[in-house]
C-alpha cells in the first residue's frame, strides 16, 4: 500500500491546480494540458441530457446549462452516443443562447450505443477508424449547429485500430478546422503513449476513471500524462454514486444497487473509504458528494473533472465541492484509506528505490 501521504507519479509542483488552503470558482481558467485552451476547473457533462431514465427532461436541462454558464463556466462535454445524438442537439440549442466563443466545447465518437436499457457494439459505429471519425465529426456538426468543436475525443478504444490511423485523420481535421484539439478517452496507457509519440497533433487530454474508489491509472496513466504534457479529465469522481451517500452498510440507502445481490458483495475497503468521507464530510460541514469530487479536484494534472447533474439543485451542490477548504491532514487521510495495492513492477519498485533521491 501506499504511504498516507503517496500518490504514485504525482508532482505537486508539475500542474495546475488547487493547493492547500485555496478556494475556487467556475471562472477560474486554468490551461487545459499543454493546449491554449483555458477551462474552468469543473466540465459540465451532458450525459444526463436527452432521453432516458438517467436524463433531465429538455426544459430542465436547459436550466442546468445556463446555471452552469451563469457561474463562470466554459467547458461542455458531449458524445454522439448520449441520448443516440440528442445530448448533442439540446446543446448546440442552448449554445445559441450565448456567446459560442466563449466555450470549450467537446464531443466524442466510437463510444457503445444503447438499446433496450443495455449497451450493443455496432462495429461500425463503434470502430475508431477515419471513415466512422469523419464521418461521425460531421453529424456531431450537424447536430450542434457548429463549424468545428474545440476538442475531439476517441471515446473508446475498439481493440484493434491503430494509432497511426487515429493520429492521422485527428491531423487532417485539425487542418481542415473542423476540430481544435484531440483527446484519448478510455483507451489502454501503451496505446496512449503510443499516439503521444507519433509526431501528429499532440494529445491534449486523456479522460478516464478515477475517484477515492478507482485510483488505478496513478500506476501508468499519471506519470506518462506528466511526461507528455496531456491532462487528464478524470470521470466517476463519486464513485458512480456511491460516495453521494447513498448507501449504508445495514442495507438501507436509496442507491440502485440498494439491498441486492451486487450491494451485499461490496469489498469492505469501499466501506471504509466511505466511513472517512463521511467523517471529513461532518468535519467541514459539507456532503460526501461535496467531499469525494474536491479530492479530485487536488489532484495536480486533473485542471477540470467532469460532473453531470439532472437538475439545477443538484448542480449547485456538486459546484460546492469548489468552495471547501479541506486542511492537508483531511486529504492525506482520504488518500491513506484509499490507497491501492501496486501493480507489478510498482510494488518491487517502490521498495527497491525507497529513500533514492527522486
């Protein structure tokens, strides 16, 4: 296990990003990797947006867009795969109600669609390749009601496109101006690294899981974003719900996975993990939630993780998390009880080079 204190490939004096004693606001821009792209620390996602159990209806959805613009907010993301385009839609609606040059906007292709309440892999829309990218960019266009996005993300690796490839056609959009930015969204680090070294347009962002519950991509994804100059967007910051709250080891709890087969089989360390959000939650006078995402948003690299809400109430709790002023000693004991075991060679590495000069 990591050291309290530990982070595996974080360089607090590397990125932007909050430090101890700091509060922050929508309109606190920071640069978005290496890019000229100024974002503000918290990216609006429009997953919730459309059609669906999960989604706002379209009235409300509009409202979580303006209060989110009336903040100081600039950074929206979307897919093409959200509501099968409708995400898209209502925002290139909404978009028409401000000032388009001053946003980030993003979207995304070659992500699964959904059909009958689960997902289905269409292999043509779900390939990475140039004819479904160009493709897919120009019904995204469409759909929003704009000459170009400002950053363009592969949603999901299909396991067999190369890089080449996938470099190669971001770099003709790029060209053409339909696209300002590329990004890697879920897809392995060898393959991210890869396309980091390929001399094409550089990776501006890798947008990929990470929470109190899933610090996996601190092994390889930190420290290859770090040598690169790439950011790292992170999603899941409340753990897919279960760090809001929810939950309760009796059983009780509002939660979907409340009282079935999948809530029973939880590993004690999510429990404790929650037991210590609770408690600095009490500490601060704040919600988990609240407290779950402004770890997050510590994390140097990470300059704007993504938060969805469905509706205005909700988002002005989740943007409460920019407000808390959690002391070192509460962050470095959510990080000690979230620490995750070390994959080989980090493990043998950390002990063969502990006390070496970094």
């Amino acid at each position: 296990m990591l050291p309290a204190n530990a982070s595996i490939g974080f360089d607090p004096d590397h990125a932007p990003g909050c430090t101890i004693g700091c509060m922050t606001r929508l309109d606190d821009y920071r640069a978005l990797g290496r890019s000229g792209l100024r974002v503000s620390p918290l990216a609006l996602g429009a997953m919730t947006f459309g059609t669906g159990p999960f989604c706002a209806d379209d009235d409300t959805a509009r409202k979580i867009f303006h209060a989110y613009v009336e903040g100081g907010g600039n950074f929206v993301d979307t897919a093409d795969n959200y509501s099968a385009g409708r995400s898209e839609e209502l925002i290139g609606e909404f978009l028409r109600d401000v000032d388009r040059d001053d946003f980030v906007l993003a979207t995304k292709y070659s992500g699964p669609e959904f059909s009958g309440g689960g997902p289905y892999s269409d292999p043509r829309r779900r390939s990475n390749g140039r004819k479904n990218m160009v493709a897919s960019l120009e019904a995204s266009l469409r759909r929003l009601r704009v000459d170009h996005v400002d950053l363009y993300w592969l949603h999901v690796w299909d396991g067999c496109t190369p890089a080449e490839e996938v470099v190669d056609a971001f770099g003709d959009l790029v060209r053409a101006g339909k696209i300002r930015a590329v990004g890697l969204s879920d897809v392995p680090a060898w393959y991210a690294t890869k396309a980091a070294m390929l001399g094409g347009p550089p990776v501006t962002a890798l947008q990929l899981e990470h929470s109190l519950l899933e610090r996996a991509i601190e092994a390889e994804y930190v420290p290859l974003a770090r040598e690169f100059g790439i950011a790292i967007q992170p999603w899941g910051a409340i753990g897919g719900g279960f760090l809001s709250d929810k939950y309760h080891r009796d059983g009780a709890g509002t939660g979907r996975l409340t009282g079935g087969a999948a809530f029973r089989a939880l590993p004690e360390v999510r429990w404790a993990i929650l037991d210590v959000v609770r408690e600095v939650a009490a500490e601060a006078g704040a919600t988990p939630a609240q407290v779950a995402l402004h770890w997050v948003t510590r994390r140097p690299g990470m300059p704007a993780p993504l938060i969805g809400a469905r509706s205005p109430e909700q988002l002005a709790e989740t943007l409460g998390a920019l407000d808390l002023d959690l002391t070192e000693a509460q962050l470095d004991r959510l990080s000690a009880v979230s620490a995750p075991e070390l994959p080989f060679p980090h493990g043998i590495l950390a002990r063969l080079n502990a006390g070496l000069p970094s």
